[in-house]
C-alpha cells in the first residue's frame, strides 16, 4: 500500500483539549494521512474551529445525533483506500498507523491495536482499555482484558471478529460490503453490531498488538453517566433483536436473562439502576423494529461465533484474572460454551 492512502476520521462531540492533543499526534504518525476529517456531532466548544485551524478539513452535523451517524458521515466523505477512526480521547503512539496498515497486509479487513488506560501513563504499570470485542450467548460483550494488567495474555496478534471503534483501521470497501454503522444505535456497541454482521459475513480483522494507542474512556460524558448507562442497556436488546432468530433467544433464554441481569447488577453498583431499566424498557419496546434486519440462515453461523466468543472470554479470564461478572456468568451458564 502506497503512502498516502488513509483518510483519519474522528468524531467529536466537544472536549477541544482532547482534539487538539490527537491532531498533534496525527501529524506525528510515521505512516502518511491523506486527510484528517473531523464531523463535529453538534459541539459547542470551539472543536471544528480548532480542527481548521490545524489543517484538518471539519464536517459540522448540527445537531447533536450520536456517534455512528457521525463516523458514517466521515465515511461517506473519505475518499482513500483505508479509513482509521479515532476518537478525541485517544493518544497514538507514532507509529501506531504504520503497525496497523502492516496488519492489513496480512489479509484482514480491519486492525486494531493494544490500547491502553491513559490514566496509567507514567505510573510503571499500564492496564489494558481495549483490545477486540468478544460477545456472549447473553448478548453482552467484553472489550477483551479491559481493566487487567498489560502483559503477555495480550502481547501476541490474533484474527479477530469485531474491533472497538476506539482507534482502528479499515478498508473502506468493507463498509460497501458489511454495511455501515447502524444510527438506530446512536452511540455505544455500534461497533460490535458492525463487528457481527462482519463475522456473519466472514470478513475477519487483526489484533496487532504491538500498534499502541492510549484511551481516557467515556471521557465526555463520563463512563457511568446515566446517559451511557441507558444506551448500553437499550442496545444491548437491540443487539439481540436484530441478530437472534426467535429460536436462538429460546435457545439462550436462560443465558440472556443472566447476562442482562449481571449487567442490571453492575448499573446498580453503581448508582445506574434506573437508568439500566429505562433503557432495557426503551429496547423492549422498539424490539420489533429490528426484526426484519435479523438474516434468514445465519443461526447456525451466528452460535459458532458466540461459542467462540465465550471460548475467549474464558481463555482470557484464565490467564490474566478473572472478574465477578464473567465468572458468575461462565458459572451460571456451564456447558453451552465449551
């Protein structure tokens, strides 16, 4: 791949400190951009303005409408062979695109690196924030070995199935074939419906890890805000209804209410119980609109790749610590993973 190639979308929703700490770090880069794009979702903080300043070219949205409309936008725009997205709360080590666009040369769709907890930085021990997505039979997902300690469990590259949109690479004829972000979700496991439906599809991606990024996490509106709260609960639902045939969800009947069910746990640790139940209420109610999406002749195809993810989780857990979650889950619903 020539230099040249790669457009860098990111999208912004205020936090003009962050962004401005990015675009430095994307002139950085050892790998040539093409162009840096940012789509201001409705920001209010001088962002877009600070984006031209520095030699970015900026898509103003308006209105605020979430991030997957925004990226999509960014997407339409693009131009070039490949597309890396970034979020403003991201810092790229230099040659972060350079290990990434060599991934793709390996055959994969997309790449994604080891990305690390920013607060970390300094302190002699890094934990992970991200790696890849792996999704249980219960419909909720682990952004594999977020809050363990980096180490070796997560310093060899792998074929994966779904990315976090945190900081990847992709070709952008994926989103020709795989579609783009679905804007029903607004923000929040966008990425891990557009990493199924790859999966479904069989378009793999890569796991570099030595490509590394560090991540804030939820730095705008915060990671247990109940506005996060209630869009991950809602989406959540969606996921399953759009995914799972009516025989898959009385199949994973019993996985899925334990899996949401921790989830409500969780939220409620943290202050969120209300908020959980909103947005489980909201996704029951608007399950029916996803049901015509779900793909005939995929159930078969959709249990292997939830089998594996599950097959993950437990590897994972085994080697780097497990966390109360996962592992009253796995416990709870012994035998269908294995």
């Amino acid at each position: 791949m020539s230099g040249g190639d790669v457009t860098a979308i990111v999208p912004v929703w205020n936090r003009r400190d962050l962004l401005e700490r990015l675009l430095c770090g994307l002139r950085a880069q050892t790998r040539e951009i093409a162009e840096v794009l940012v789509v201001d979702d409705g920001g209010q903080d001088g962002s877009a303005s600070l984006a031209e300043s520095m030699g970015a070219r900026t898509i103003r949205m308006g209105l605020h409408s979430g991030f997957a409309r925004a990226v999509n936008r960014g997407i339409r725009e693009s131009s070039t062979p490949l597309v890396a997205i970034v979020n403003n709360d991201v810092e790229l080590a230099p040659d972060w695109l350079a290990r990434l666009v060599a991934g793709l040369e390996e055959g994969a769709w997309f790449a994604t690196g080891r990305i690390l907890q920013a607060s970390d930085r300094g302190r002699g021990v890094a934990r992970i924030d991200a790696t890849y997505d792996a999704l249980c039979r219960g419909g909720t997902s682990w952004r594999v070995g977020h809050a363990r300690p980096d180490g070796p469990a997560f310093r060899e590259g792998r074929e994966i199935r779904s990315a976090p949109f945190t900081a990847a690479l992709f070709r952008t004829e994926l989103f020709e074939k795989a579609g783009l972000l679905d804007e029903r979700f607004e923000s929040y496991l966008e990425d891990v419906d557009f990493g199924l439906r790859c999966a479904l599809a069989g378009y793999a991606g890569r796991y570099v890890p030595d490509a590394v990024a560090w991540h804030e996490g939820s730095a705008t509106l915060g990671r247990w805000h109940p506005e996060t709260t209630r869009r991950i609960a809602r989406n959540q639902v969606f996921l399953i209804a759009k995914h799972y045939s009516g025989r898959t969800i009385a199949r994973y009947a019993w996985p899925i209410l334990v899996a949401q069910g921790l989830w409500g746990l969780v939220a409620l640790r943290h202050g969120r119980g209300w908020a959980w139940l909103r947005g489980k209420v909201e996704g029951l109610r608007r399950f029916a609109d996803f049901r015509d999406m779900a793909t005939p002749g995929t159930s078969a195809t959709l249990a292997q790749i939830l089998r594996g993810g599950e097959q993950e989780i437990r590897r994972v857990q085994r080697e780097s610590g497990r966390d109360w979650y996962w592992t009253l889950y796995l416990l709870l619903t012994a035998g269908g993973a294995k």
